[in-house]
C-alpha cells in the first residue's frame, strides 16, 4: 500500500511538472520576430476547440484554421521552424495579429472554419477557386404532373435528383430525348388554376410533345406511369426505354412512316452512345460514389475526380493548384474536401480517395449530418474500389502532364516572341515586364489613361492601373501621356518597355520626359493603318511594320487591343457616372441624350451654370423650351 501511494506521489509530481512544461512553451525562432502583442494573446489563449484568424498589419485575415485546443495549436506556430514548411514560414513572418471565436464542438470549428474561409478567402488558406456548380436532372415529384428540368441546385423539396453531370450538353441531350419520347409537361403552370380557368393548352400539345394535362383531360395514373419510366431511365435501367423505342419504330414502320422511324432510330441510337460513353462499374452495388485522387509535382498539385451514380461513371473533373498553393497532399484533400462537400448541393454516400488525412472521420460524420443519411469517407486497400482510385490517380498524373506540356509550349512560345521583339527593336536586356498606355476622352471630355502589364507573355491585371488626367485642359493627348508617364516613373518595379497606343508624337513626348528625368526604358508607338488595325511599332525616327499572321504581331495587337479596351471602359464608366448623377437631373424635360450633349458642349456643370440662353441654344439637342428650363432653372437655384 506504502509503494502505491510512494507511486501515485511520484506520478503526479511527474504530471505536474509536464503541465508546468506545457504551459511555459518557449516561444522562439528568434525573440525578436515575436512581437509583445503576440505575446501578451497568445498567454490568453484558451485550451477550448474553436477557429483562429491570422492578421497582418494591414488588417487582413491571411490565414484561417481549427483546432482540438487553441492554446496548443496556434503556439505551434510561434515555436521552432525546423519541420516547418516554406508557406507555413512565410505567413508566420506576416502575422502581426490574431482573434479567435471558441466553439462547442471540433465539429462545429470545421464547420465555421469552411465558411470563414469561403467569405474571406485568405491567401494562405488552400482555396478551391473553381466556384462552378454542376447540373442535375430534377423530377419534381411533389408534383401533380410532375416535370423534367435541369437545375443547379439541390433543395429539399420532395424532387427527385439525377447527377451531377460534368457536362451540361449530355444533360440538355437527356432531357430533349425524354420530351422527344414521353409527352410530358415542361411549363410552369399551375395546372389546378389552369383547369379550373379553362385556360387553351400551349402549342407543345398541338404538335404532340405534351399531353396537356392543364386542360383537365389526362389521367394521372397513366401521366406517373410516363414518370416512372423515366426515373428508371435515369436510373441505368434503360433496357425498358431502349424497347419501348424499338417498338414505337417498328409500328411507324408497318405503318410506312418511314420519317417517324427514323426519328426514333435516331433516339435509340443516341440513347446507345450516351451510354456507350459511361464506364460501367458496377451492376449490383449502384449506391452514389465520388472517387478522387490527388497528384502533385514540384510545381502543380491535380485532384481528379470521378462521379459515379447508379454504377457508371456519368462524369469526370479536374482542379488544379498552382505553386502558391502546392502544399502538402494530405493539407490539399483535406482542404479540399471540406470546401467542396460542405458547400455543394449533392453529397454522394461514399466518397473513396488516395490520400488520407487528419480531419477524415470528423469530415464524414460533418457530411452525414448534412445529408441526414449515412457519409463513409475512405481510402480503399483493395478490390474493384481500389482499381477505380488507381485509374483516378492515373488521370490525375495525365493532367499535370499535359498542362506541363502547354505551360512548356508557352513558355517556349513567349520566350520566341520576347527574342524576336528585343532583336527588332535593338533592344539590350531581356523583356519580362512591358507596360501599355492609352488615352481616352470624347473631345477632350472626361480625359483619362489606362495601364495594362503583360508579364512573360501573360496579362497581370492586378498591376492594371487608372489615371484621372489631372493637369491637361480639353484634348491633348501627347500632355496627358507626358502627365500619366511622369505619375508612372515615381513608382517603384518599372517595366522593361513600354509601349504606347499612338505614334511618332507620343513616344518622342515620352521620351524627352525620360531624358530630363534620367529614366533609361525603351519607348515604342503601337500604330495602326486606316482601318484601325494593328500595323506595326515605332519609334520617334523609324517604323517596323509588322508580318500580319506571326506569332509577334498576334502578341502586339493583343496588347494594344487590351490597353484601348481598357482606357474606354474607364472613360465610359467616369461618363456614365456623371451623366446618373447631375442637377440636370432635376430639370424637366433633360433627358439622358440631352444631359450627355450639354456635357459634351460645355464640359462640366459649372460651365453649364454660366451659360446664356443664347449659348444654351448652341448645343445641338436643345429647343427654345428645354434650353429656357435648364436657363431659369440655374438662375433661381
């Protein structure tokens, strides 16, 4: 007994003194890098379940992740990095703050985790970009002469679904086969209305596609009949259909209706190659099933996916991660899962995948009280499953090669273009970064300029840029490329050449600019012929025309196509936004067309406002009464 209690002593000084170990973790990787703040939350971290949110110092969630207990996980961050991944490193050096929200439940953290992901989408978090919803065959069952539609939405409403389908021209072919086949309904209507107002039957029952059943006449048993074929259809059970076809055209046949027979050959033929086109993988077990498997090289991680319902596989998809995102691949599934599953419409019974990972057990008992039926997500060891994911995994490695192919085409492709345009153009380095500008007004109204970045051959829209022309009066484009251009050199990570949309003029502008401000960049004009077609490039002295149907001017008109577009389109939402809001709105009798000509007459309100009335009639859309309304109105306001 003295042993005991001598053993039970020493157990729980052990105890205690792990406890005091646990609660006194060294926070390092440098006691500089960890900021008094971080500290001073981290001591207030609680031991509860629940989601915690990394900020940087601008304020923004950066990263989002659950945790068993909070205290545990979050300080992991802020201990060593040996182990710790590159990313993981990386975004630890941006945390400047964090919050965090307690739960009940681990099951409830992953819950609120995936919903904080998909609102804030953090730049650390591995994101599903791919927002597409896939289509489904509804049959609307509840009903009382049901329907056959497409929809991308699952809701629960009594329906019957069939899917989802990776692609939305195999559903339309389903769904124009069974109207060409059953004479269903596909209107809106409320028949019951219908019935009782006597309303006349739509032009689908005068040429024989609808029963119409909103005229009263049609049996209901015999309507659910059609129904029912249908859902065994969708069903895989398409032997009865395929009959029920052969017979129709038989009967045209006897019949010498030989344009009604091959109208139904055609459908029994069709019907064949759709299912011709779906892998069979079971004849007894038909329960839905997702299998997916994940592939990854150094410089892109693949999930391929394969839908499975009534023992075929009805569709395939894949999503690729690119580098910033190339975690590890049990991080992958795992944030891939939940951010596809819980946000979809249809969850599938099984779900069977290659790679394992921590949250697998709590993900499927998430999914199961979603669906409210029982969820198994697995990694299959053996058998047919097994089979199934080694050919996912296989398409998923075909996928990386091909896009290594084209992203190798490409780069092939561009590193061509930037050769030949530094050779024409005499130019020393090579050509990474190039950046386009354009001007845009109507006369002289509203004058603004656009910037496009194409880095490596490639557009990089988040470097475009607006400017608002500031110090240049009415229309001058060479100034309000001089003011746009010495805006730009203020800034850091000048591009490698520029490239203006105009000619001669604009660049030898730019130029004295670049010479008084000691800017060494290559400036060329994009000209164009009479047709205002992409020609060639220029200089302030020479012209090089361009070879039309070469991978070079293909490259050159795509850019002056983008900055032109994208100049207009800021000067046409600056016009826009100034013709909705104007005091001539309160005029009676200015319309948008005469709003629009007196801005384009006098520049802004202010002039307007000085106007005489003699002045006023000037403007080309205005009458004697319209220009004496917008005259008085101005005087006594």
């Amino acid at each position: 007994m003295t042993l005991f209690v001598c053993f039970l002593y020493k157990l729980s000084i052990i105890l205690f003194v792990i406890s005091i170990m646990l609660n006194k973790v060294e926070l390092k990787f440098g006691d500089d890098s960890i900021t008094d703040k971080l500290k001073a939350l981290i001591s207030k971290l609680p031991s509860s379940s629940g989601v915690y949110l990394m900020k940087n110092k601008e304020g923004k969630i950066i990263y989002v992740g659950k945790a068993v207990s909070l205290k545990n996980r979050v300080r992991q961050y802020f201990q060593s990095q040996t182990n710790m991944q590159a990313k993981v490193r990386a975004m630890v050096s941006h945390i400047d703050e964090f919050e965090y929200i307690v739960t009940d439940s681990e099951m409830e953290a992953l819950i609120l985790e995936n919903n904080l992901i998909k609102e804030y989408k953090p730049p650390y978090n591995i994101l599903l970009r791919d927002d597409k919803t896939y289509p489904y065959i509804k049959i609307t069952i509840s009903e009382d002469y049901p329907r056959v539609i497409k929809t991308r939405r699952i809701e629960k409403d009594g329906a019957k679904y069939f899917g989802p389908y990776s692609n939305a021209f195999i559903v339309n072919d389903i769904i124009e086969i069974i109207h060409s086949t059953f004479p269903i309904r596909n209107c809106k209507r409320n028949i019951q209305k219908s019935i009782e107002k006597k309303e006349r039957a739509c032009l689908n029952y005068y040429i024989k596609t609808c029963l119409a059943p909103c005229l009263g006449t049609v049996d209901k048993d015999e309507y659910m009949e059609m129904i029912y074929e249908i859902i065994e259809f969708l069903e895989s059970k398409n032997d009865r259909l395929v009959e029920t076809l052969k017979d129709k055209m038989y009967q045209a046949s006897m019949k010498q209706d030989y344009e009604k027979a091959m109208i139904y050959r055609d459908k029994i033929q069709g019907i064949k190659e759709m299912l011709e086109k779906q892998k069979i993988v079971s004849t007894s077990n038909t329960t839905d099933k997702d299998f997916l498997a994940i592939e990854k090289n150094e410089e892109m991680s693949c999930i391929f996916m394969f839908f499975v319902r009534g023992g075929k596989v009805v569709g395939t998809e894949n999503f690729i991660f690119d580098k910033d995102n190339n975690g590890e691949k049990d991080d992958i599934m795992q944030s891939f899962l939940k951010q596809y599953y819980i946000n979809t419409g249809y969850i599938p019974k099984e779900i069977y995948i290659n790679q394992q990972f921590e949250d697998m057990e709590l993900l499927s008992k998430v999914l199961t009280n979603k669906k409210e039926q029982n969820v198994t997500i697995k990694v299959p060891q053996k058998g047919d499953k097994k089979d199934m994911i080694d050919l996912v995994c296989q398409n998923a490695q075909e996928t990386i090669k091909r896009r290594e192919a084209v992203k190798k085409s490409e780069q092939q492709k561009t590193k061509d273009i930037s050769y030949e345009l530094k050779v024409l153009l005499d130019i020393d380095k090579d050509i990474h970064k190039i950046e386009s500008y354009d001007i845009s007004n109507i006369q002289g109204v509203d004058s603004v300029g656009g910037q496009v970045v194409f880095i490596d051959g490639k557009k990089s829209p988040k470097l475009y840029r607006r400017y608002k022309i500031k110090t240049v009066q009415g229309a001058n484009d060479y100034a309000s490329m001089e003011e746009i251009l010495s805006r730009r050199i203020k800034h850091e990570d000048l591009p490698d050449l520029i490239l203006l949309d105009g000619g001669k003029g604009q660049v030898n502008v730019v130029r004295r600019l670049f010479e008084r401000e000691n800017i060494n960049i290559p400036v060329f004009g994009m000209y164009k012929d009479d047709n205002h077609k992409t020609m060639g490039l220029c200089s302030d002295k020479e012209l090089f025309e361009l070879k039309k149907h070469t991978k070079l001017y293909t490259f050159i008109a795509s850019i002056q196509e983008e900055v032109h577009r994208f100049a207009i389109d800021y000067h046409k939402s600056l016009r826009d936004k100034k013709v909705s809001y104007s005091q001539l709105d309160n005029i009676k009798g200015i319309g948008n067309k005469r709003k629009m000509s007196l801005l384009k007459h006098f520049d802004n309100i202010e002039q307007i406002k000085k106007a005489t009335l003699e002045e006023l009639l000037q403007v080309g859309s205005m009458d004697k009464k319209s220009a004496t309304a917008v005259y008085d109105y101005f005087k006594k306001n």
